[in-house]
C-alpha cells in the first residue's frame, strides 16, 4: 500500500529558519534529544554554547533521519560535488565523542 505524502503546512515562525554551527546529541533508551545552536569563535563568549532549538524523538525516528539525511547528502554531493571537511587539529573545535557536540 502506497501513503500519500502528507500536506506539510509551514509556521510563518519556522519559514524564517535558524542556523546552527553547533550541535548536541543526548540520548536514552527511549529518547534522542538534537540541541541546536551557535557557539561564537571569538574570545570574549568563552566558547559558550546558546541553544535555539531543541528535538527531542524516539530513537526509530532518529534513525529515519539519519537515513534521510544520508540520502539526501548523497543526492547533493552526486550533484554538486563531494562535501570537503575540514582536518581537525587536537584542541580544536570539531567533533567531542566524549559530550557530543559537533561544532562547525
């Protein structure tokens, strides 16, 4: 059986969007939370993380997205070419796999 594609109504609130260069995962046996947010790279912030949003979705759903967003990665990169990232250094902002955040 073949579903629909659901109509998705956009808020006049959620069409101006918001950036994120940071991003942190927690989870639980029942639950993913995404926080989102900025993490401003000079020294006067002290490298303090504001998180603007927040998702929180059981762990089937997370992983549906992050098959979503695999093959949507593949289809840009098939289109516009390889996604170039950049070499961390030690100390340097990237990925922490000991709090997850992912800073870019």
């Amino acid at each position: 059986m073949v579903r629909e594609s659901p109509k998705i109504i956009v808020s006049d609130e959620a069409k101006k969007g918001t950036y994120s260069n940071v991003m942190r995962v927690a989870h639980s046996p029942f639950e993913f939370t995404f926080d989102f947010g900025t993490m401003p790279i000079g020294p006067e912030d002290a490298g303090a993380m504001t998180v603007y949003n927040r998702i929180i979705m059981s762990p089937s759903h997370a992983k549906i997205m992050l098959n979503a967003l695999g093959d949507n990665i593949k289809t840009f990169e098939e289109k516009f070419g390889k996604i170039k990232l950049p070499e961390l250094k030690k100390g340097k902002p990237g990925v922490s796999s000991s709090d997850q955040v992912y800073i870019g």
